[in-house]
C-alpha cells in the first residue's frame, strides 16, 4: 500500500536557542557521560529527599529507569530541526515519550509539560499526544475520534493515531525515530517508516524531553540538526 502526502515547505528561522546558536551540523544532545545540557523534573523529587532521579548515564547509554516519573528536559529551546533518537526497552516493553516545543512545567496533572508528545509506547511509537498544546493531522476524526470531545488536557481526546502499525522492533533492539519540526509542522518517522505528519501546531519551538513513565528505556543516540526544510523524499512508505 502506498501513502503519499502533499504539504508545504515553509522556510524560516533555522535554529533558535536560549544562548546563541551553532553551524548546521548534526549535534549531539547526549555525551554519553553525563546528563550535561539537560535538567530532570521529577514531582516526586520535590516531596522526598530520598526518591532517586529516574535518568541515568549507564554504560554510555542515556536511561529513563521510569519510575518516580517525570521527565529530563533540554536547558536551551530549539526551532526548525531534526531530532534523531535510538532507543529500545531495556527488558519488559511499556510506555515513554519524546516531547517536542515542551515549555511550561507540570501543566497538565501536575506532571507533563506544555507539549506535543510523540509517543514512544512499544507499539504505538510514532502517535501524537496534545499536552495543553494543539496540532491538526489528515483524516482527524478517523484517527483522533469525535470532534465533540476534542481537547488538550483532562478528559478530552488528545490521542491523535499514527498512520502505521507494526513499525517497531522486537523487544530489546534499537529502534530510531525522527521528528522533524518545522514552524507549524511536525513530521515523524520510526525505522524508516513515515508514520504520522502534523500542522496547524500551537506552538513552534520549546524544550524537548524524554519521560520517565513506567519503563525502562536506553537511549544510545539523540541527535539534533538545524533545518531549512522537511523531507520531502521521505513521506511515502511503498
């Protein structure tokens, strides 16, 4: 089955952060030493001097050990880029995100930042989830349910199902997801697969974040390159 999808490049701003900017190379988020560039925000932390912090340098490998939940996010905000993460559960599958334009704290349950997550829960890597935040796809009430319950926080719709199934790696490989953002639009692939495209976001740029939620998760790669432009030659699965 072929699936083909038209959609517009818009140029803009390529890069944006709190301090500065770099070249436009690919550039590591992760040095594989320590959790420099990035700060933990774990509720549970706050209330217990005791509660350990979910994230973890191991062996080289970034961890989301997933419990106290909570998530590790970038000190600067990105804009225009391409974020490339290889992850795989380390031992029982289950739940993590990546969270792309993610600004203020806590905003929904007293946990999740302003967000759009894209879903990294085995078998469903590659879903969006609308966290206080907003974003279109094709086909939305097909793959996000009745218009009526729409919405981005308590009990509302904020699900929006990715295109394909079956997309993940068996337990304990790597897998490789990339999300593309570019002003209004979020494009994502996992494994090669182009799996869900987004527009009309709320927001467009932020922090990013990686959760702890429930799993553990290792992460050997996230990478990050300004761009100009989407993947066009990549938006079609033959």
């Amino acid at each position: 089955m072929k699936l083909t999808f038209t959609f517009f490049v818009i140029t803009g701003l390529i890069f944006a952060g709190t301090v500065g900017s770099f070249a436009q190379k690919p550039r590591s988020l992760f040095n594989g030493k320590d959790l420099r560039g990035w700060h933990a925000d774990v509720p549970a932390m706050d209330k217990d001097a005791n509660a350990r912090n979910p994230f973890i340098v191991r062996n080289g490998l970034l961890v989301s050990l997933g419990t106290p939940g909570g998530h590790l996010i970038t000190d600067k905000v990105y804009k225009n880029y391409r974020i490339e993460v290889q992850y795989r559960f380390a031992g029982t599958p289950g739940n993590c995100g990546l969270l792309v334009h993610a600004s203020t704290p806590r905003a929904l349950y007293d946990m999740f930042p302003k967000s759009i997550e894209v879903q990294i829960q085995h078998t469903n890597a590659g879903d969006f989830w609308c966290i206080q935040e907003d974003i279109e796809v094709p086909d939305m009430e097909a793959r996000r349910g009745d218009k009526a319950r729409w919405g981005i926080n308590g009990d509302k719709l904020r699900k929006i199902e990715r295109l394909l199934q079956d997309v993940e790696n068996p337990v304990g490989e790597w897998n490789k997801m990339v999300v593309e953002c570019l002003e209004d639009k979020v494009f994502v692939w996992v494994n090669g697969k182009f799996v869900n495209n987004g527009f009309n976001c709320t927001v467009r740029s932020g922090h990013i974040a990686l959760q702890a939620e429930g799993s553990e998760v290792e992460f050997r790669k996230v990478e990050l390159t300004p761009i100009k432009k989407l993947s066009a030659d990549k938006v079609s699965n033959d």
